[in-house]
C-alpha cells in the first residue's frame, strides 16, 4: 500500500474548497500532472496515466497537499472571522460519550454537553 503524508483533492475535492471559499494557496498544494504507480520493490513505473487535460475535463485541478498543511488551511478556514457565516469554535480535549440525535446534543467524558 502507499504510505506518505500526502492527501489528494481530485477536482470534486478542489471545487468544493473554492466553492466554501478556502484560501487553497495557504495549503501550498502540488497540481498533479500524471498519476504514475510503481513497482514497490524497483521503484520501476507499472503504469503512468497523463493529466495534461485534466482541469479542462473536470473543471478544475487535482490537488496534491501534505495533510500538515491541509489541516492547517482548513482550520484557518474554519476560525477566521471574514467570511460568511459564524466562525467555528476549536474545542480540544473533550472525547464524546454520547451523542443523542433526537435531542441535539452531544455529551463529552469530562461532562461538557453541547
């Protein structure tokens, strides 16, 4: 299997960013040109699929980001006051216990409920 820090953002992906008005660029990501697989033990390519009409195909272009910084585009995304809508709120250490979706909450194990 493949193993990195790698998360790709196939066009679906990219247009849903731009769509939600994500800063892409703060993500620094890699536009994809050709999806090679290799052999894992020669390093030695099995198959090479060329993306050069990729974005005219699907509108838009496949991203590659190191998950670090897609996380961090994201959250900045989510948190930052400019924007439309109400800026979340990033809450840590709570673990859920219990989420009741008739109610619409959720309890954590430190007893915080939301």
């Amino acid at each position: 299997g493949e193993v990195g820090a790698s998360v790709s953002c196939a066009a679906n992906g990219t247009r849903w960013l731009h769509e939600w008005k994500v800063d892409v660029a703060k993500g620094d990501p890699v536009v994809l040109k050709k999806l090679i697989n290799r052999d894992w033990k020669t390093g030695e390519p099995v198959s090479v699929y060329d993306l050069d009409d990729y974005e005219e195909r699907w509108g838009y272009v496949y991203n590659m980001f190191h998950r670090q910084y897609m996380h961090s585009m994201l959250k900045d995304s989510a948190l930052e006051e400019k924007g439309e809508g109400t800026p979340a709120r990033l809450v840590v250490n709570h673990k859920c216990k219990n989420v009741d979706v008739e109610a619409g909450t959720i309890t954590f194990d430190n007893g915080v409920t939301a």
